[in-house]
C-alpha cells in the first residue's frame, strides 16, 4: 500500500466515524428526513473509500493523476456531507427537494447548499469516471488476477 491509499482509507474510515456521530444528531436538526441523508450519505461513502483505496493497485491509473483523483474523491466525498448536513440544519431543500420536502431555508443558505451538494456530486462522478476510464481501458493488462 501506498501512502496515497493509507490517505484514501483513512479518510473512509473517519468519514464513516462521522457518519455515525451525525446520526446522533437526527433528532435535533431542522429537518430530520435530510439528517438521515447526510447520516446515510457518510456512512456508506467512508466504506466505499476504504473500498476504493483496498483495490487502488489494480484500478490502471496513471500516476500522474493518481494523487488528483484520491483528493477529489475524498474532499468530494466530505464536502457532499457538509453539503447535506448543512441542509438538514438550515431546512435547506432546493438542492435534495425529495429530502427536502416542504422545508424552506434562506437564499444564501439554499445557494451554500446547493454549491455544495451539486459540486462535491460532479467532481465525484468525473473521478469515478476518470478512474473507470483507465481501469477498463487496461483491462487486458490485469495478468495477476
């Protein structure tokens, strides 16, 4: 393992950990149904990090982009919780209506939130992307498998 992977399972492990202390905090936020989210949301993100930095040596990517990719993954990751834990306090629904539900919070609280959640969310899917490229561009090279 790499210090590059110890980075990426830590960080899933102790986004986990977070996961589980906000569902302490379920009952005490404005809106309770997006506090489960962002519990939820950390919860199984944490574990697919870990997940993630477990399997990186035989995910092809360049070396170049590897440490690009580990930190976009990991500060995406926690900045869509903030993004979602964030909603759930200030009753923030625009950008998760379904969660959301009729709760309503102020415009730059909504706009925080909405940066958050729908930037975290694009930067995750171009690094999972990004990594699925290379990995399945190479898949004939795996010869240890």
């Amino acid at each position: 393992m790499t210090f590059l992977t110890i980075q990426l399972g830590v960080a899933g492990f102790l986004l986990f950990l977070v996961g589980l202390l906000i569902g302490f905090a379920i009952p005490a936020v404005r809106n309770p149904r997006m506090g489960l989210s962002a519990h939820l949301t950390a919860a199984q993100t944490g574990p697919a990090l870990i997940a993630i930095s477990v399997f990186w040596g035989y995910l092809s990517v360049p070396a170049n982009l590897a440490p690009i990719l580990v930190y976009a993954l990991i500060g995406s990751s926690y900045l869509l919780v903030l993004g979602i834990a964030l909603a759930s306090i200030f009753g923030a629904s625009e950008a998760l209506p379904i969660a959301g539900g009729k709760h309503r919070a102020g415009k730059l609280q909504e706009t925080v939130v909405s940066l958050l959640v729908k930037g975290s969310s694009v930067v995750m899917a171009l690094a999972c992307l990004t990594i699925a490229y290379f990995t399945l561009t190479n898949i004939g090279t795996f010869q240890d498998l």
